[in-house]
C-alpha cells in the first residue's frame, strides 16, 4: 500500500468532481456512441485487430476462468487483510484499489505466467465464448461487487 502511494499518478476523475461510479454510469450511458467506444479503446490499449500475440495466443477459455476466479480469491484476501490491518484507518480508497490491482496482477502473472496485456488480449480474443460463460460472469460479477464494496468503504 505504501509503496503504491508513492507513486500514485493524479487522479484526473478527482480532478473533474467524479466518482468512478458515476464516470461508469457515462460510459454506461453513452457506450453506443462509436466515439465513446473508440476513445475507451484508446485508452484500453485494445485494438479488436490486432491479434493474440505472446502467452495471449495460447491461452484457453477455462485457463481464463481460472485466472478469474484465482483474482476473485487474491481480491477477497486483500480486502480481509485491509479490513484487519492495524492501519486501516490511515487508507485512502484508491490506495487501497490500486494495491489490490497490483497484488492481484502479480499473483496471476505467478500463478499462470500471464500479464494484465496477456489476459486482455486472451478476453479480447474469446470474448464471445465468455459473454455466454455462467462461470466467467458470476466470477466478474463477483469482483464488481467487491471492488464496489472496497470503493464504498471507509478505511478511515
């Protein structure tokens, strides 16, 4: 948490008067428009052309799942240990959300030798077999959930 506080970059929704949930809510609200789409895809990385490249490539539907539902797990543990820690109350929400996004990266990429690009580009890639996958959405639904939770709380 510490170190990631260090080198927290500024927050340009902070700068702007928004929450993530109500930028999620535009984002929501406008996702039809193709210049919405384009400018999340800039932003994203993505390009639906290009395609899976490195460990990406070889990754399957079920090797996704599992990574997950391995990041369900990683993110359950991170908010139980925020939650007990002794510091809890010096947290800052952001923090904490950033530190479980790079405890949780670095856990898959232990686990399964994946990387954040490695894992967007497989979803990307298999993106319509997910969209039907029961598992695939519970497990996200899941983590939206909790990492909702964590933005919502007060560790203070």
């Amino acid at each position: 948490y510490k170190k990631i506080r260090e080198v927290q970059p500024d927050d340009v929704l902070e700068r702007h008067g928004l929450q993530m949930n109500e930028f999620d809510q535009l984002l929501v609200m406008y996702q039809s428009d193709p210049q919405i789409r384009e400018g999340i895809r800039a932003i994203m990385g993505g390009n639906e052309a290009a395609p899976a490249a490195g460990k990406a490539k070889d990754v399957s539907v079920q090797t996704i799942v599992e990574a997950h539902r391995h990041m369900l797990e990683v993110l359950e543990s991170v908010i139980e240990h925020a939650n007990k820690s002794p510091e809890k109350g010096s947290y800052e929400v952001k923090g904490i959300a950033l530190t479980a996004q790079a405890i949780i990266a670095a856990r898959v990429e232990q686990k399964y030798g994946l990387t954040n690009e490695d894992m967007e580009t497989a979803i990307m890639k298999y993106q319509r077999d997910l969209a039907t996958d029961q598992d695939f959405a519970a497990i996200n639904m899941k983590m939206q959930q909790l990492m909702g939770q964590l933005m919502g709380h007060d560790f203070r």
